[in-house]
C-alpha cells in the first residue's frame, strides 16, 4: 500500500491497520505512524485519563501500577500521601492546567498502570480503535492492558532498559509535547553494555541508537526486544496499549495463579509442626482449602488445568480482550444488586465490541461478563438472553424476559439482569421508563 492509497484509508480501519502490519514486518520492527489520532480523540483520552487520576487519588491507592518521579527519583509513601489528600484534579479541569498547578516548573514523570480497569470510555473507545488489528491477529493470551505515561522528565526515568519478553507496545501521543524514543538492537546494545538493563548512562550510547521523533496524534509502534528510551522535556501524555504476547512458560503461571484467586478459601488457621509421616493427614489440610465443587475435584491435574485455561480465556474474551476488569457499579458508585427495579421497563444494551460468554455446568450456568464470573440457577432461556444482548442491540428489558417469566418470577429475571449491569456488561439506554 502506497502513501497516496494510505490518504484515502481511515486510520485505524481494516484497511490501515493491514498498512501498520506491512510498515512494522508483522509487530517485529518500530515505527512511527504520522498524524493517526485526530484532534477530538485526543480532547477525549485526555479528559479521561484526568477521570482516571480522579478516581486513583479518591481510592488513595497505588496498588494497581502508579509512580511518581521528581527529577528522575521515584517518589515514596509520604509523597503519594499527600498527592491523593491535597492535589486531586478539579472537574473539568484540563490535563495541561491541572499538572501546571500541582508540579508547576518541576520536572516530574507519571506512570499509571492498567487504566483499562478505571475507564470505561477509554477501554471501550481504544478497544474500537484496536478492533479490526484484532480480528486479524486475535487477543493476546494474557490480553491487552493501558498505561499511561505523562511528564515532562527529560529522559525516561527507567533508564535504557528493555520490556519484558514477548510484549509489544502501541504508543498513542496526545500531546502537547513532542517526544523522541532511542531504539537499541538486541544484540548491539549487549555487544556496546553487556546487556545492562535501567542504564542512565544515556549520552555515550546515543550514536549508535535509532531515533524515533513523534507529535501530537502520531501512533508509535515498538517490539519488545529493543533496547529503549524515551526522551521529553516539554509536558507531554502517552497512552501506551501493550500486546501481553506471554512465553509458554509464563502463560501456564498465569493459569495456574487463576486456581490461587478463585479456587482456594480463605482459611488462614496456622497449622502446627507436624512429625507423623503419614502425609494423608497433612494433605488433608490442603483439600480442605480448595473450593472445588465434586466434579472438578475428581478430573486429573491436567483435566482440572485445561477447565481453568478455558475460564481463563473466556474471562479475557469477555473483557474485549483487556487483562484488567473494570471496577465494578457497587464497588464505584455502591450500586447494590438487589436493587434490580432499576432495569424494570428500560432499554438496555451491551456495548460493542463486547460480549458475554457462557457455559452450562450441572444445574448452574457459568457466566463470564466483563472478565467476571457470574453463577445463577440454570434456564434455557438465559442462554436466549444472553445470545440476544451480545448482538450489540438495543433491547426491550420487558422484551428480553417475556418468555423467562413464564417459569420463573419476573424479578429473578431482573435480578440476572442487574447482575450483568453491576460488572458494566450491559449498560441502560434510557433512564426515564418507557411509554
């Protein structure tokens, strides 16, 4: 594809994102795509990363991914303290004003991690963006995650280092400043360094770097295995998009850390020294911890291991293909679930590109919605249900139960429903009731 058919392509269609592939060798080289992202989504992933901060600094919480460097130093407890107490943005305030106010002349560096989980608009409008890249190349395993990168800190405070293993990085540039990334060979910067990772001894190696200068609506496009870093002296947000491309190895962990998260109770008895070698009796210990219903207790290792890779990937499947879940209504805005009156009457709709799959274990259908996982009471027609909302339609909610209600009372039906609502699965069209 040619640069004249290019300007008649949309960016971010089909079409566009087969033009990335060719431009980048098929994810293995880095490029700089020029003038990609236009002027009302920039306005618009700006306003929603100043959202973001607003919700961190109201959780008063760092656990997600979230630092802070002054002149090239990561700031401790004490500062990120005081930074959520006293320096929340204001609403409305614009990105530019708000950290001319907070950091005035300093020269600072922000990363915030997994920002998929604390904006829907910006997980949903990026992920329409990624969409059509991915129906060509598919999700990948450990799905895609959102960071953010602000400041005006010179030099990237990592130093020269290199992203871990497998995982490509697309990076959106909102602006105002311009920033340049240095790119080293694998092999060259080990021959140059002896492959050290967070150099801050930048100057010397810059010869023999490549340099990738971008603006404001430019898309950058890097591999993992390059040596980098990143240069920005004037005040300047990136929003990076990574492509979590596990090794073999590292995927079946994240499997198996599935089985610690939603498989093992929460019993913290501490167990006393034990000299009998019987090891019946210690295991039983182990058994009694493992919530594992009947049937999954009796599958081989390897059986129980393939049931928790297939809801491993229905989990990311349902989120869009982001590894992160979104923060829940009851969680953010302490919506409770019983309070499905709420959905009675209204038009609902799941968002596209999302969808929620399903499964049928027993008696019990096994719902996966937004990267949750939702047990109810099986009936044939929550499968209908569910079939007709991941159409990406607007729908009827009396429509949607007419047939439910026929074996089961209506608010059960509206309480599966409210459930779907509380993990941002479906969202309600209209708040007035309908005529």
């Amino acid at each position: 594809m040619n640069t004249d058919i290019l300007a008649e392509v949309k960016p971010f269609s089909s079409e566009w994102w087969d033009f990335f592939l060719k431009e980048n060798g098929n994810f293995t080289e880095t490029k700089v795509f020029k003038s990609v992202i236009n002027d009302a989504d920039v306005v618009l992933l700006n306003e929603e990363i100043i959202k973001i901060l607003q919700e961190l600094y109201l959780l008063k919480t760092n656990k997600y991914g979230f630092r802070v460097y002054l002149d090239g130093k990561e700031q401790d407890n004490t500062f990120m303290t005081n930074l959520f107490e006293n320096h929340a943005p204001f609403d409305n305030e614009d990105i530019t004003e708000y950290f001319n106010r907070v950091f005035s002349d300093k020269k600072f560096g922000m990363i915030i991690n997994h920002t998929e989980k604390f904006s829907e608009e910006l997980a949903r409008h990026v992920l329409l963006k990624i969409q059509p890249l991915l129906d060509k190349v598919g999700i990948p395993l450990t799905g895609l995650s959102a960071h953010i990168l602000i400041g005006n800190y010179g030099w990237t405070p990592l130093g020269i280092h290199q992203d871990t293993r497998g995982e490509n990085v697309i990076h959106f540039h909102l602006g105002p400043g311009p920033k340049i990334m240095y790119n080293w060979n694998e092999d060259d910067y080990k021959e140059l360094t002896g492959k050290k990772d967070n150099n801050k001894d930048v100057e010397p190696l810059l010869p023999y770097a490549e340099s990738y200068p971008f603006e404001t609506g430019d898309l950058y496009y890097m591999p993992w295995n390059k040596y980098h870093i990143g240069f920005s002296d004037q005040f300047s947000v990136g929003l990076t998009i990574w492509f979590n491309n596990p090794t073999k190895r590292s995927f079946t962990t994240a499997i198996l850390d599935a089985l610690h998260l939603q498989h093992l109770n929460e019993d913290d008895e501490i167990l006393s020294p034990n000299k009998d070698k019987d090891i019946d009796l210690t295991f039983e210990n182990i058994k009694s911890v493992l919530n594992l219903n009947e049937n999954l207790r009796e599958l081989t290792f390897i059986d129980l291991l393939k049931y928790l890779h297939k809801e491993y990937k229905l989990a990311i499947l349902s989120n869009g293909g982001w590894a992160s879940i979104p923060v829940t209504l009851s969680d953010k805005i302490k919506y409770e679930i019983d309070n499905y009156e709420i959905l009675d009457n209204k038009k609902i709709i799941t968002p596209y590109p999302f969808k929620t799959f399903y499964e049928k274990i027993d008696d019990e259908l096994v719902i996966f919605a937004r990267g949750y996982k939702v047990k109810i009471r099986y009936h044939d027609e929550l499968i209908n249900i569910i079939d007709k909302l991941n159409q990406n339609k607007e729908e009827l909610v009396t429509d949607l139960l007419s047939n439910l209600i026929v074996d089961w009372p209506v608010e059960a039906g509206l309480y599966f429903l409210s459930l779907l609502y509380d993990k941002r699965a479906i969202n309600i069209v209209e708040t007035n009731k309908l005529k």
